[in-house]
C-alpha cells in the first residue's frame, strides 16, 4: 500500500515515487545506494520536521534524516520510508561581538563557512564544502582547525532538536544535560536537530606547505611526521595520503596517476612563523612538487570539493592508531600501493592537540587519546569495480588491524562492521543506550550507527 503524501500540519513539498523529479530527490552523496524510499519530505520549518515525524509515525514508515547526505553507510535514504530533508532549513546567523553562531539543521559546511568567514570567523568542521554540518557535528567532527580548536562538538552550545514523539526541546549544558553529552559524538540517534548554536573562533589565512613524493620516499616522509601528535605545536596539522597523485593546481600533469604520499602540511597561526616552520618541513620532506603558499581559510576549505563531488561509488574503512611506528608505516605503504582506482586513498590524520585536552567523559566521543586517525575511503566510479574497490579498503585496514586501538571514528563507517555500536562508541555506549532508552525507547531513530535502547531492566 502506497505511503499517504498528505502530512498533517506540513508545509513543505512531498515528492513520492510517480511525481517527477524523484531520482533527483532520492539521491545522496555515494551512489552505492540506490534506495527507494516512499516520500522524500522537503522541510522548511521545526514545525514540518515535526510533523513529518508524526505522520512517520502514523503510518509505520522508517525513518531517514537527511541533511547533507553525505552518509557513507547510506543512512541518510532507505526503501519504503521516509527520507526526512533538512536542507531548507539552512539560515546562518552570527553574532560577531558575542562569537557565536545558530545554523540551521541543514546547512552546509560551506554556508556556514562563507558567513562566518564575513566576520573573520570560524565553526570548526570538516574539510569538504559539500558536507552537511549536521551528520558531521553529530558524530564529532574532525577537521583542518581540531589540533587548535578540537572537534567540532567541542563548538557546541546547544541544538534545538524534534524527539521521537515531535515535541520540540532545547537541549544544551543547562537544560537536558544528558542528551547533550549523547548528542555530542552519538550521531542521529536521539533526535532531528533543526537548529545548532556554535561557539566561534578567529580564524584568518594559514600558511600551507603542499607536496607529493612518490611511493618509494613515502616512508621516509610518514616518518617525519610521527611526533606531530605529541611534539609538534597545536597550529600544526599534517595530513598525508597515499594515493595516485590526481590534478591539483601545483602538482605538473606529467606527476598525475603516479603512485605516492601527498603530504597537505597547515599552520593556522602567526602567518611569518608559519612560513618559517613550513619552509623548514619542505627541506626535510625535500619533495620533487611542492608549494608553499599563503592561502584563504576559504579557499582550502572549498579545494577537494571537486574530487570528493557527489555520484561515484564509495566504501569506508578506519580507524585509530596510537603510534605511527615503522611497522606502521610499511604496512600502510605496502597494501595502499595495490590501490586501483585513481579516487581511492589512505589518508594518515595526526590529530591530538585540543581534541586530547578535552575530558574523556565530557562529551560521548570515547576516542580522545587517540593519536592517529586512519581513514580509507575507496571510491570508484563503475558498478562493475565494487568488489575489488570494497576489498582493497577491506585488505587495507585488515592489515593494519592488528596495530590498532579497536575503535573508530563513527562518521568514518561503513554499514557492515560486525559489533558497529562497541566500534563507535566503546567505553561510553552503556550510559548512551540508556539515554537512548529516555529519549527514544522505540528506536524511531534506527537509520544511523545505531544504539540499541536499554533495556527495562538495564535501566533499574
Ligand atoms: C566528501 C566527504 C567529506 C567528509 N569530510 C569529513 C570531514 O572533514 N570531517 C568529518 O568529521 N567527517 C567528514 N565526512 C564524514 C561526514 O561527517 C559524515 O558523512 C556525515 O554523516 C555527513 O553529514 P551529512 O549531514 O552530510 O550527512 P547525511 O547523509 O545527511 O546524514 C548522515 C546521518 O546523520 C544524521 N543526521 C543528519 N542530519 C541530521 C539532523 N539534522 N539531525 C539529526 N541527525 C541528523 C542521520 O543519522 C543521518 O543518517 C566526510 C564525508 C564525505 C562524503
């Protein structure tokens, strides 16, 4: 039986299977799923994010929340539910003396980027414009500012948020206190935020070193960066990726699909000191490409945009290390180098800093002391390559596995981790489930990596 399209109390636009427009309206970020779900709910207010849940409800649909739909596991769609959209719901407001910012549920990063960019300001998130601030928020949010500024919950003030049952409520430190430690690191599954107020931060130009050795200096290099996480000093961040060089404006076109690490090297302090401290890293790193340069906060934020766009075929695998040793090192350079497609690529994040100096029980985030994140995102763009592109991430991190901590990064999963909850969550699911069982004891909220409500009994 059909869904019904007429949402009580809704003034948004409904598209349904027949009406046109529906594969434009179904699509997400990674093309690997191709759901058909049986309303798409374009919001335009709390008031139809409410309403849209209530008549899910009613009717007996799942639920998908989609702000950026940028979901690796493709959670932010599904077969025969409802697939809630936020993107109307992108107002910007900043308040430049107070330092803060209230976004809409469904605003981009780049939208709250250019707004807050206009007041020399800056949320920190991710490192892709397209991104949505929602999913990434929600999971905690690493980005090019996390070893000054932290994660991006470590931003958070407070969020408006529709419960499972539609009420509206204002959860920050003061009011439902609870919630607010679980939303900040426990994804989707408490709520749908239609509005988030951030703490901002001065943010200007940073000094930029970028290179590209080919693979076989790629120890040598990794090497130089071990310390960063300890050692090196929060205006610091040091990002590599091994991978087939693809076009960049510095990199020559002889460089492009030649096997190697790109080292993305950042400062985003004093600008002289910055360029001193980099100048010195490219004689170490001594590249055969680089480019050191002065470059608007903007303007990095939006360079991968192009690369990392919409429509290929993607699968995740990740995680984190305490030590990027020498066995490290080889084991990464030697299974990355079987990479196959020209998208595909090990990215080596040295986070630390800011994120480490955070109390590990003050947010639902459990991976603080961590030193290394791992991320490897295959991407590809024929169906025909799924198998081999889902094996190469898989062999990759089956490789280094032995060398890891046991978690990972909730937004940096895919959909078929066996035990997923303790992967994500680790020491903090327990207190999770059960604010899960207060706020959403039914599990409306299931599309996400999700936590299982506590149990009556659990929870006496
Ligand atoms: C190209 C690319 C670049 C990325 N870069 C980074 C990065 O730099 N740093 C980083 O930390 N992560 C990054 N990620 C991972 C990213 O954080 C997650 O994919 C995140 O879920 C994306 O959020 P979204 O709103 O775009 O996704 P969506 O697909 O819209 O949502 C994902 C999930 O988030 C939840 N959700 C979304 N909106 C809401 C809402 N309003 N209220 C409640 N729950 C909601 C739902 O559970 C939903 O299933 C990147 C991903 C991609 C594809």
């Amino acid at each position: 039986m059909a869904a019904t399209r007429d949402i009580d109390g809704f003034d948004g636009e409904v598209v349904a299977p027949d009406d046109a427009g529906y594969d434009e309206a179904r699509a997400i970020w990674n093309a690997m799923h191709d759901k058909r779900p049986a309303l798409v709910a374009y919001c335009h207010s709390t008031a139809d994010v409410a309403a849209a849940v209530r008549h899910a409800r009613a009717e007996g649909l799942a639920i998908a929340v989609r702000s950026g739909g940028h979901s690796l596991p493709g959670h932010s769609t599904c077969d025969g539910g409802i697939v809630i959209d936020l993107r109307g719901l992108n107002s910007i407001e900043v308040d430049p003396v107070g330092r803060r910012a209230r976004v809409g549920g469904g605003a981009l990063l780049g939208e709250l980027d250019a707004v807050t960019q206009e007041h020399g300001l800056v949320v920190p998130a991710g490192v892709v414009s397209h991104t949505g601030v929602a999913g990434l928020t929600l999971g905690g949010g690493v980005g090019r500012q996390m070893r000054r500024l932290g994660l991006t919950i470590d931003s958070l003030l407070g969020v408006e948020l529709v419960t499972a049952t539609g009420e509206v409520v204002r959860v920050d430190a003061a009011t439902n206190r609870d919630l607010f430690w679980a939303m900040r690191g426990g994804g989707g599954n408490f709520g749908i935020v239609t509005e988030f107020e951030f703490r901002a931060h001065e943010m200007g130009d940073l000094m930029v070193l970028a290179t590209f050795n080919p693979i076989e200096e790629a120890a040598r290099v990794l090497a130089l960066a071990a310390d960063v996480p300890v050692m090196a000093p929060d205006e610091l961040l040091w990002t590599s990726f091994l991978r087939r060089a693809q076009p960049q404006p510095w990199l020559p076109p002889e460089w492009e699909g030649t096997l190697g690490v790109v080292s993305l090297i950042e400062w985003s302090g004093d600008l002289e000191e910055g360029r001193r401290v980099l100048g010195e890293l490219a004689e170490q790193v001594a590249a055969p490409v680089s480019e050191l340069a002065q470059v608007p906060f903007l303007a990095l934020q939006t360079a991968g945009d192009e690369l990392f766009g919409p429509g290929k075929r993607s699968y995740v695998k990740a995680g984190y290390l305490d030590d990027l040793s020498p066995a490290a090192i080889a084991t990464l350079i030697e299974v990355a180098s079987e990479v196959g497609s020209p998208f595909s690529q090990v990215e080596v994040l040295a986070v630390g800093g800011a994120i480490a100096r955070v109390d590990a029980d003050a947010t639902a985030f459990p991976h603080r002391d961590a030193a290394w994140l791992v991320n490897i995102p295959a991407s590809w763009v024929d169906a025909s390559e799924d198998e081999r592109e889902m094996n190469w991430a898989r062999n990759v991190y089956r490789a280094i596995e032995p060398l890891m901590t046991g978690g990972a990064y909730v937004n940096f999963m895919g959909d078929d981790e066996v035990d997923h909850e303790a992967i994500a969550y680790g020491p903090t699911l327990e207190r999770l489930r059960r604010v899960k069982a207060e706020w959403d004891p039914e599990n409306v909220f299931r599309l996400n990596q999700n936590i299982v409500p506590a149990s009556a009994e659990e929870v006496a």
